[in-house]
C-alpha cells in the first residue's frame, strides 16, 4: 500500500470520496495525524480511506466533517460510498476486496470450502445452491460476478504473494457435480502455476489440528500493520490486535508445518481432477 499514492478520484465512487477527503484535509493544512487526533480511528486506516481502500464509518465521517467544517459534506455521502462498494458482497465484507489487492502478502485457511480467491462461478453457485437455496436468481448471479472479479487479482503484476491451506475432504467430499469439481480443481491448479502461488493441504488421516474451527485470511502490506479476516456463515471480522494477529500467526505456521508438502498436495489435486473428469466421461 503505497503511502504517498495519490487517489484516481475516476476509478469508482469510494475513491472520490476519499481523494476529496484528502483534498479538503490538505486545504485545511491538517496532517493525518491532526485529522485523526480525537477520534478513536488510527492514521493508517484514515488514509486507506482516503485512498478508496476502506470505507467510512458514521462516527468518523462526523468526526471529519466537524474537524474540516465541511458542513456534512462526509455524513452525507459515507452510505452512498458504502454502496457503490458492496455490490455482489454482504455488508460486512465490503472492505475486503480491495485489501486483498493491497496486500503484499496473502495466507489462508480453508477448513470447509476452497477460498474465495481460487473459486470458479460454477462453484460459487453450488455454494448458493446448497447453502442458501432461496437466495433470488438475480442475487446469486450479482454475488458469482462479484467473486469472479475478485479473481482479477491474479492477473495484475503487482499482485500479492499467496500461500493456501485447505482440509482434503475440500475436494474430496462435495455435493456438486463430478464437471464442476474437475473444473474448479483445474482451475486452481491454472492459479498457482501462472502465479507460482502456494497450496497445501491437509490430508484426511490428520483430524486434529491448529484453527480446527474457522476460517483464516492473514494479509500482511507495505506500511500498515498486518491484519486477519475472520468469517462465519452469517458475519465476518477484521482482526487488528496485534496479540490476536500473533496468535493467528503462529497457529497457521503450525498448520503448514502439519499440512502435505506443496508438491505433493498439488499431486493430491491433479489427481482429484483426473478421477472427476472420468467421472463424467464415464456420465457421457
């Protein structure tokens, strides 16, 4: 996360939103430090804000507002930024997306589903299909595009380093065809070849284990502390204390360090790929 960056106000509306907070900070001659002094809110998290990273919340927003006497100006448009963000995602992961693209480093845990960042649209379907069947046909497909799209970061050069942890019944035990598993296995076996990403998995005969009981996103940046996500079925947190952060740290090294190697784990992969395509083969 580049420090000094300055914000492309054309990208999307958070990113206006946060190149006129810069702009009226800097007219009033306030540091972020200045700007941020009284309200509760760190420095680095105001100016990923102001770079369009991290979305305004109300309380900072009146805090802004009164300290550069922009007459509501915040207050009034933090919801309409907060919208343009959440597309596709539920409220409580919206700042994520684009800390994934920040980030210089990305390690995660999968216990029960393969992470987001490797999912295929056929499997995030299935996804909705079994896990919310009454999700609206207009719904799931706005959520597929969104996750979709947060593949895109694979293909940009400055794209974070990637290390993934995944249980073995992942993708050994699914209720979705032989054709969609075949495919999403091929995929993220594309995803780390082109990206020289890591995934290891732990194997069926290892039931006890570090963070048996959660999922994991450690990112670490360039000049911010390094931060976990953390999600449920129904809510996800952001995990910034840096104790907690440890905690988390040093249980995932204990998760690689019992996991497959990664070459032999994407042997494990190549070869769940081989059994469902002649599965479906033999379908055919």
């Amino acid at each position: 996360m580049p420090a000094k960056k300055d914000p492309d106000a054309s990208m999307n509306v958070p990113c206006f939103y946060g190149a006129e907070l810069r702009w009226k900070r800097e007219q009033a001659g306030m540091t972020l430090e200045q700007l941020a002094d009284g309200s509760f809110r760190g420095i680095s998290f105001l100016s990923q804000i102001e770079r369009g990273e991290r979305r305004m919340p109300v309380d900072l927003a009146l805090h802004v507002d009164r300290k550069l006497e922009t007459d509501g100006f915040f207050e009034r448009r933090c919801e309409d930024a907060a919208k343009a963000r959440l597309t596709g995602h539920p409220l409580y992961f919206q700042d994520i997306p684009d800390l994934e693209k920040q980030a210089e480093t990305l390690e995660e845990w999968g216990p029960n589903v393969i992470p987001g960042l490797l999912q295929t649209g056929a499997y995030m379907r299935g996804l909705i299909r079994y896990g919310a069947p009454l999700t609206p046909p207009d719904k799931i497909e706005e959520r597929v595009r969104a996750r979709v799209a947060r593949g895109e970061l694979w293909k940009r050069k400055d794209r974070p380093a990637y290390w993934g942890i995944i249980r073995e019944s992942v993708i050994r035990q699914t209720p979705l065809s032989p054709g969609e598993m075949a495919e999403q296995l091929e995929h993220i076996l594309d995803v780390l070849r082109s990206t020289q990403g890591v995934l290891q998995i732990i194997p069926e005969t290892t039931p006890w284990h570090p963070l048996r009981n959660g999922m994991a996103k450690i990112m670490t940046f360039a000049d911010a502390p390094p931060l976990v996500w953390s999600e449920g079925s129904f809510d996800g947190q952001v995990v910034d204390f840096p104790p907690l952060v440890n905690d988390y740290r040093r249980s995932y090294d204990l998760l690689r360090a019992v996991a497959l190697p990664p070459e032999t784990s994407l042997d494990l992969i190549e070869d769940a790929a081989r059994t469902y395509r002649h599965e479906v083969q033999q379908e055919g």
